[in-house]
C-alpha cells in the first residue's frame, strides 16, 4: 500500500471542466462515469464482524467522486505537478514545441489521503477542529451567568452539612437520602470541597469540565465506531444543544455523571475487539454515574445493548458475553450499592416512584422537541442513512474491506436514537417535565453518533454540500445559545433578595421561602437549614397541638405568627405564594419590608418580603 | 567489585527513601485531607462573630469555608436596601416633632426652631394636598437634617369614593412608587381629622365605609408596589367636639395601621389638660386597637395658659409609655401657635423637652 499515486489534485474535486474517464480507473474502473463519481457509496466492511449480512447489500457505488483515470493518464484539471494551474500566456502554455506526452506528471499521494487509517495528520486536524468545538462549548457555557439554583444551592449546602457532619459530628439538618436524585455522599461531598476552594463558579468549572470530558470521550467512541469526520460532527452538535450548555455551568450531579455515562460508552466501544471480560472495566464508572444520579439507570440496557452491537464475533470475542458479562457486573454493583447504602427511599421518592404530575403529554412533547428536537432528527436522519449505506469513508480502499450488516446498522441506529427517547418517554408517564431539559442530555449523548452521521451525510462526500452542514450546526448553535440562557433566566438573581435576607435573619428564627434553598445556602453562616420552611410543603403544629399541612399549614402558622420573616418570589410555586401572601395581609404580626425586583423569562418579577412586627 | 556495591548500596537508600516517603504519606495524607477538605462546621457558630452578618458582599471571597459567597452579581447603583422602619415604630424614646413654615423643602425654619428650643426636632410634619407630587427633596432635607418625614395627606375636592375605587391609582401608584425610590422611611396620615366636619373628607360629604375603603386601597396599592417605608398613621380629631361620631367604624383594621395619631389643640374652648384633651379619645381607641398612639397635631393658644399647657403636654406624654411623643404646630394659622413670640412660651418648651427622653436619633433609635 504504499506510493498510490493520484490522477490529479484532490482540491479540484468539484471543479467544473473534467475530462470523462475514458475507461478504467486508477483504482476500479468500473465506476468513472460523472454521475457515479459523485455517489460515495461502497460500505467499511470488517472481515472479522460477525457475517450478518451479504456484503454486495452494501452501496454499489464503490469508487465515489475519488473515481478519476489512471496515475498516468493527464490531470482533468490540467494542473501543473506542484498543484499550480498552468499559465497560459506563460512559456509553458504556449511552447507548441514540447512533444506530445503528459505535461506534467503528479508527484506521489500521500497514503494518508485515502487511507483508512488515520495518519497523524488526519489526527492533529481531527483533535484541533475538536479543540476548537470544546473551546466554543467553553465560551457558550461560561457566558451564562445567574446565581445559585435552588438545586445547586441545595446540593452544595447538604455536601458542607454531610461534611461537618462527618467531620464535626454536627447533627443533618436533613436526611437527603430520602429525597436526593442521586447519592447524597457523593456529588455533594465533592462539591461542598470544590466550594470551599474555589467558591461556586470552582463548582460550576467542575461541570464545565465534566461536559468537556462528555464531549471529548463522545469525538472518541464515535471516531471508534465511524470515522473523524462523524466524530466531530456528532462533538460539534451535542457541544452545542442546550442541554450540554447548560449543564456545563449547572452545579449539579447531572455533569458528572453524563461523563461517567460518556465514559462507559467508550469503554464499551473501544474494548470492541478485546476479550470480552474487557468490557467489565465499564460496570464501574457506569454504577458510578447511577449513584451520582438514579436515573441515569435508564441508560444502563442502552449500554449493554452497545456492548454486544459493537463486539467482534470469534472465539475468544462473544458479542453477547460481553452484554452478560456488563449487566451482570453492573448488576452485582447496583445491588451492593443499594444493599450496603441508605439511598433506596431517595431512588423511589425521585426516581422508580416519582409522584406523577399533571403536565399533558403534548406540553412534554412540545418541550422534547424545542430542546432537543433538531439533534434527534439529525440522529435520526443519520440513522436512516447509515442503515441505507454502510460506508464510512470516501477512500476507494473501503472496497477491500467490510463493515457492520445492514441488519447491525439498522440495530446500532435504532439503539443509539431509541436510547434518547428514553427519558422524554419517562416524563411523559409521569406527566411532568421537571429536570427534562436536563435528562434530554443523557439521551442525546447517546443519539449523537447517529446525528454526526446525519451532519456527515447532509454535507456530502469531500464536503459537496458544507452549507447545508453550517446551516444545521449554525441552527443547532444559535437554538443552544438562546435556549441556555433562557434557562439561566428561569430562576431570579437573588443577589439584593440575599443582602436583605442576611440583615433580618438570626441563628434562632423561623423562616418562610420561595425556592427556601436559596437563602439557605446564602445564609449559612448565620442559619441552620433546620430554621426554614420552603413553600413545597409544611407540617405546622398550632398551639392545640393539632397538625396543619399545605395550604391550612401556611395560613394558621402565618395567623399565629410563626415565621420570623417570609420571603416569596412568585415563581418558584406562584400557587403557594398567593396563599401565603393572603394569609399575611389578615395577619397583624407581619409588615412588608419591601420589594425586590429581578428580571427572568417571565418578565419582571418580585421578591416579596414582609418582616415580623 | 565496586560497582555492585554502589548499587546494593543505592537500591537501600532508594528503599529506604521509599519507606520514609511512605511512612511521611501516611501520617500525612489524613492530616491532609481534612486540610483540603477545608470545611468548618456548618451554621451560625462557625460565622465570625457580627462581622459576618450585616453585608453579604463583605463575605464574598474565594476562599468560603462553609460560608458560601454571597451573590455578588448585578450590583446595581439604586440597589440600596429597603428601608426597614421596624425601629421607628415603638422607639424606647418620644418623638419630639414641628411644622414650621417652609419646611422641610428647606429646613432652616427647623434649624432655627431647634435653637429657641436646645433639642433638635426628629419629625417634621407637613402638609400635602391631592395631587401634590411626593416631595423628594423634602423628605430627604427632612431625613437627612436627623427627623423622619410626616405627611398629612389631605384629599381636597376628592370624594374618598372615588380613591376607594381606584380613579386616582395612577397619582397615587406614582406617589407611592416615589417614596419607594426614594427609599426614606416617612410618615404618611391620610385624610386627617376625618371625624370633623370642617375638612372637604370630614363627616359631612363621606361615610365611615367610604373612608375606611379609600384608607385600604391607599395601603394595598402602596403594598401592591412594594413600599415598605410608610409608617401609616390612622388620625382622628379629638372625639371631644365631635362627641357623637364613633371612631371604630372609622378603623381600617390593625393590618392597616401603625400609629393612632391624635389630633387636638390646647384651645380656650377645652379644659386644656392632657387627661380632657386626649384621654376620652384614647380611652375610644382602646376598645379597638392597641396600636401606639402619637399626638399628631397639637399647640396652645396664645395667653396665660399657653405655658401651663406646654408643661402638661410635655409631663404627661412622658408619662404615656403607649404615648410617642408629639408635633408642636409651631404655625400661625388662624392662631399664632408659634412659640417664638412669646418668650415665656418659648423658654417653657425649652424646659419641658429637656428631658433626656425627648427626641433620639431616627437613623439609630
């Protein structure tokens, strides 16, 4: 394989004068017409996967744009040998004297320019074009800005409690086990230290760093699967949906264990050919990535579904083996962990038995496809595609090898695009959309393949149609962007909300908030969590000794006076709010302090806070 | 033969190097970790005394142990805090407070009120009628010159009906929304003496229920707009020439009121002592609220009781621990109730707010 020579610039590929083959081709002449040139079929085909499919079901078009005349035949483009067009007004255009032959002969092609394999030219351009989609993540991600959510204040606050708690036996202001989406001792320790180091943007960065890790480990087990070319592109969409922008700058568990879910993936994809125990080496970081977040469980038959997809068959290299050896591994793991932690209430509450909301499904529906709609049809048009053809890869050498079946392709596509559905479909049965925005990312990293297909294919062999590719990624990008900082807009800037908070609060008061997890965290030098009662629920027992819970809670323990200070802000639980705003104007004890204005998607809004009198 | 040894010799010391380092590492590393860890125990103990308190952006560091910085985002030029006027409402000391001409659009009639009297004022009260734009300017001379600001907000030629139901919202959502902004705590008193009938508001053209709705809707619409710097002051006359009128029909409701200011002159019409003057009114009150109670309005006709009259006003709000102090009506309007032409007068009221208890700084009370 060495020294193929090529019959003339690889850069005129679209040029508009060509000479028509006059038969044969330097590599397969049975395809040198025009209109097959331009077809890229043929399909990767791997003597060693196993033999599913007849590899003719393959596209025939083998040969592709590539398809020019012999090495010795003159260049269509008449280019010069150094890849200069001639001047014809020069002496060389006009010497009528030279003898008739070629003029000019073309040095030597670098295997590199058709090789499959990828030489460290490919590579370097590969790993900078992946730069530069990680430095745009970064750049779309840091330029969000709002302070704490009320998940992130939570999370933080309870990994300082967990901390102190360990460290100084002070007493949980809560049992989180009970009602965390993920383990309570694990995320939230790391951030608690992270914030302790570096305040709140350090624990943001750390997430920014996870969906880097994301993108990168996806570039990584798509180039494994496919080639560089999908690789980025799948890098490229899913560095810039909402979800991976958001998540990149959202101090919660979700970053990480998108990481750890992208790093089981390529686990499971680059030990493809290696015994099959291999892949247990994933079991790990996928139970990990469970225990950061529950739900990322919904992933793990995706996974092992991936596991025997993308395994060699022979004696040593069982595709199936490598699925049983993964879901029993993780299996055993899961089971340890819940058997020897405290977090099976927290799994139910949140995740196995969340309680179901009232949002229809159109509203879901509506929300899916707003957020990660363009990406999923991309996925799926990738997917359709590569079922359709096969082939990878431009280079005429593809012809000597084979690829996945056809039946494997369809497989790997409905996999990777069915995994994303998984969550959305989730929601739907529970009829709420609570952190759907968020879980649509788990999804998508799976679906992001397919969608790199999808950006490869509507771009066309040797870039044919690269507007088509900007456009989709443009689209992606501006949707990504505006979408992100809507979300960061959800919730108000409670910068002023907090300086006030922090004049009228105590180590002994009682406190009513929106969102209560906010002030919480902003106040933790001077309360407990313990001192504060959020809008989501109460449990008030009035003097008689009678319990009062939701809305009666609010109103009697407001009549009597309970709350030192209220805080409301109107968007958190608006419902809520009214009662406990109504209930305050009937009771003497309380007086408004004053009103805080903040900005968000719904416009202006308040926080509203009225002091004890 | 050498060789070997140096290189026996060499591989001991790097054993030997190896096993200090790790012997090091484990004591270390624990010690460590609970360094990086760098948690302090989490809730108010862990809080560096009352610095860590008042100001948030003054905790925003790096480097926040368990105490997490606070926001320190969009710190706008107006993000001054709201004001909270909790301390001003029951002050362990009386409020000595004027009306003099001119004041407090400028403040010098005060300044020179303050002189005859040897204390400075800490309310100043003026009169603003319907329509009357929010005196910014005023109120901050007022605030700034050491007095919290008291407004007697006078509805002339508005039938309170009309304010109850919401036809003058714009005037007043502006005029509330400029003492919001302006973001000095003030007094405001609407519709005064409501009981009488000498004020367009009084007894003759409105209702009880119409005065009372029209007091509400101020309040919701100030509430409505976030203004937490009003001390409402619900104001009756003395119910003493007005004996048939009953003031609780009159009453918004202790969600409405701050203060019970009472309105009553020492007159030559009247016994003239604090107990006749204030105390039926008072005793009237207290069958309905017991809010504190200011005396809103007060003075003492020109003559040989004027003196007497200082000294018993003075003497019994003292007395009074429900009772906040009282506004001298230093005006000559209808009568000359100032004191400055009387010299005895003047040296009279010298004398009877010379107690430490009268007047207090209203920006630390």
């Amino acid at each position: 394989m060495t020294s193929i020579p090529t019959p003339r610039n690889p850069l005129a590929e679209d040029a508009p004068v060509r000479v028509p083959d006059t038969g044969g081709s330097w590599f397969e002449s049975r395809h040198s017409s025009p209109q097959q040139e331009e077809r890229p079929g043929g399909g990767v085909r791997f003597t060693d996967h196993p033999g599913d499919d007849d590899p003719d079901e393959d596209e025939p078009g083998v040969g592709g744009p590539e398809g020019g005349g012999p090495a010795e035949e003159a260049p269509a483009d008449g280019g010069l040998p150094d890849g200069r067009l001639p001047d014809p007004d020069g002496p060389d255009g006009s010497d009528r004297d030279r003898p008739e032959g070629p003029g000019y002969t073309l040095p030597p092609v670098p295997e590199a320019s058709w090789t499959l394999d990828s030489g460290r030219r490919r590579s370097w351009i590969s790993r900078a074009l992946l730069l530069g989609i990680l430095l745009i993540q970064t750049a779309m991600s840091v330029r969000l800005s709002n302070t704490a959510f009320q998940d992130e204040a939570l999370y933080m606050y309870a990994g300082h409690a967990q901390l102190s708690h360990w460290l100084y036996d002070t007493p949980l202001p809560k049992d989180y086990n009970t009602y965390f989406s993920g383990a309570p001792t694990l995320y939230p320790i790391a951030a608690a230290v992270l914030e302790n180091h570096f305040g709140m943007l350090g624990v943001r960065l750390f997430s920014l760093f996870c969906m880097l890790g994301s993108t990168a480990l996806l570039y990584g087990f798509t180039r494994r699967l496919f080639n560089e070319r999908v690789a980025l592109g799948a890098a490229a969409m899913f560095a810039v949906t909402q979800s991976t922008v958001v998540l990149g700058f959202f101090a919660t568990y979700d970053a990480p264990a998108v990481l750890l879910l992208a790093l089981a993936i390529w686990i499971v994809v680059r030990t493809d050919r290696a015994p099959a125990f291999a892949v247990l080496l994933a079991a790990p970081f996928a139970v990990l990535a469970v225990g950061l977040k529950y739900a990322s469980a919904l992933y793990l038959p995706s996974l092992v579904l991936l596991a025997v997809l993308t395994g060699r068959r022979d004696k040593n290299r069982q595709p199936l083996l490598r699925g049983v050896l993964l879901a029993v591994g993780a299996g055993g793991l899961l089971w340890l962990g819940m058997t020897f932690t405290d977090v099976l209430k927290g799994v139910q509450a949140t995740t196995t038995q969340r309680a179901h909301g009232t949002e229809p499904w159109t509203e879901l529906a509506r929300q899916c496809v707003e957020f990660g709609g363009l990406m999923f049809v991309t996925a799926v048009g990738g997917a359709v595609s590569y079922a359709l053809r096969g082939r990878m890869n431009e280079s005429p050498l593809v012809r000597t090898m084979t690829g996945p079946g056809r039946r494997r392709r369809i497989l790997l596509g409905l996999l990777l695009t069915g995994t994303a559905l998984l969550a959305p479909a989730y929601q739907v049965h529970l009829n709420t959309s609570v952190a759907l925005y968020k879980h649509l990312g788990f999804g998508l990293l799976f679906a992001a393949p397919m969608a790199g297909i999808g950006l490869a294919r509507l771009v066309g062999p040797h870039f044919r149609h690269p507007q088509l590719g900007i456009l989709l990624w443009v689209v992606t990008l501006a949707l990504g962007l505006s979408q992100s900082t809507w979300r960061f807009d959800t919730w108000p800037d409670s910068t002023r909300m907090t300086e006030v908070v922090r004049q009228h609060v105590t180590s002994t008061g009682r406190y009513l908030a929106s969102a209560d997890n906010v002030p919480v965290y902003y106040t933790s030098d001077l309360t407990l969590q313990s001192q504060w009662t959020s809008t989501y629920g109460i449990g008030y027992v009035d003097g008689a000794g009678a319990l009062h819970t939701g809305d009666d809670g609010y109103r009697t323990a407001i009549a009597d006076g309970w709350f030192d200070l209220v805080v409301l802000d109107g968007v958190a639980t608006p419902d809520t709010d009214r009662v406990v705003a109504e209930a305050i104007a009937r009771s003497p004890h309380y007086r408004l302090l004053g009103r805080i204005p903040f900005t968000h998607v719904g416009g202006t809004g308040y926080y509203r806070i009225w002091v004890k009198q | 033969m050498s060789l070997p040894t140096r290189t026996a010799g060499a591989g001991r010391r790097a054993r030997a190097a190896l096993f200090r380092a790790l012997a090091a590492a484990l004591l270390v590393l624990p010690l460590a970790a609970c360094d990086l860890l760098a948690q302090e125990p989490l809730g108010p103990a862990a809080a560096a005394g009352p610095s860590a308190a008042p100001s948030a952006g003054a905790t925003a560091s790096g480097t926040a142990g368990a105490t997490p910085a606070a926001p320190t985002r969009t710190a706008t030029p107006d993000a001054a805090l709201p004001y909270d006027v909790r301390p001003l409402l029951k002050p362990a000391k009386k409020y000595l407070g004027v009306a003099v001409d001119g004041a407090p659009a400028s403040m010098a009639g005060v300044d020179e009120f303050a002189g005859r009297i040897g204390k400075r004022p800490n309310i100043v009260e003026y009169y603003s009628g319907w329509g009357d734009e929010y005196d910014v300017k005023g109120v901050t001379n007022a605030w700034q010159g050491g007095a919290l600001p008291f407004i007697a907000w006078e509805p002339y030629k508005t039938p309170l009906a009309d304010i109850a139901a919401g036809k003058h919202d714009d005037y007043v959502k502006r005029y509330a929304a400029a003492v919001r902004n302006t973001n000095v705590p003030v007094a405001i008193s609407f519709a005064h003496e409501f009981n009488g009938t000498w004020y367009d508001w009084g007894t003759k053209t409105t209702t009880a229920a119409d005065f009372v709705a029209a007091y509400q809707h101020l309040h919701d619409v100030f509430t409505q707009l976030g203004v937490g710097q009003v001390i409402w002051v619900w104001s009756p006359n003395s119910i003493n020439p007005v004996p048939t009128v009953a003031l609780k029909p009159y009453y918004p409701g202790d969600t409405y009121v701050d203060w019970v200011g009472i309105v009553a002159y020492y007159t030559h019409l009247e016994a003239g002592t604090f107990d006749t003057l204030y105390t039926p009114t008072l005793n009237q009150i207290r069958t309905f609220t017991d809010k504190p109670w200011i005396i809103a309005e007060t003075g003492s006709e020109p003559g040989t009781r004027k003196v007497s009259d200082i000294y018993n006003l003075a003497a019994n709000v003292i007395k009074r621990p429900d009772c906040l102090g009282f506004i001298w009506f230093n005006l000559n309007k209808e009568v000359d109730w100032r004191i400055e032409g009387d010299p005895q007068s003047q040296n009279a009221f010298k004398q009877a707010v010379s107690d430490g208890r009268y007047s207090f700084d209203v920006k630390s009370p």
